[in-house]
C-alpha cells in the first residue's frame, strides 16, 4: 500500500499538473461592498438593528418586572 505512493510516475504526473495549472489574474472590477450593500443602506440596516434591539430589550425588562412604567 506505502509504495503506491512512493512511485516515481505518479510522482512526476502530479509535479506536472501543478506546473500545468493557469495563473490567477486579477481584474478591475467595481468594489461591490459588504453584501452587495452602499455605505448608506449598511448603516440604514445597522440603525434599524440597533433599535431592534433596544425595543426588545426594553420589553424584556418590562416583562420581568425588573423596570415600570410610571403610570402616575
């Protein structure tokens, strides 16, 4: 089984292959952003998850009676 491995031709076959494989170029191409998203709809989306977390957060405190609404 080990000397299937250690044969030269399967040896060379691989070398030449990796010699064989294309370069990657880069090419110019407009900068899409962080999921395909402007600066201004990221930080729509970050206000919008801010407040998300402030209206659930509130109402869990007021769930479990760790804050009250004064009612007067």
């Amino acid at each position: 089984m080990l000397d299937d491995f250690l044969r030269d031709d399967d040896t060379e076959s691989f070398l030449n292959e990796i010699q064989e494989t294309p370069t990657l170029t880069q090419t110019e191409e407009d900068e899409v952003g962080f999921l395909g998203m402007t600066p201004l709809q990221r930080f729509i989306i970050s206000i919008m998850f801010f407040f998300m977390v402030l209206i659930i957060g509130a109402f869990c405190l007021l769930i479990t009676g760790s804050i009250a609404i004064p009612l007067g």
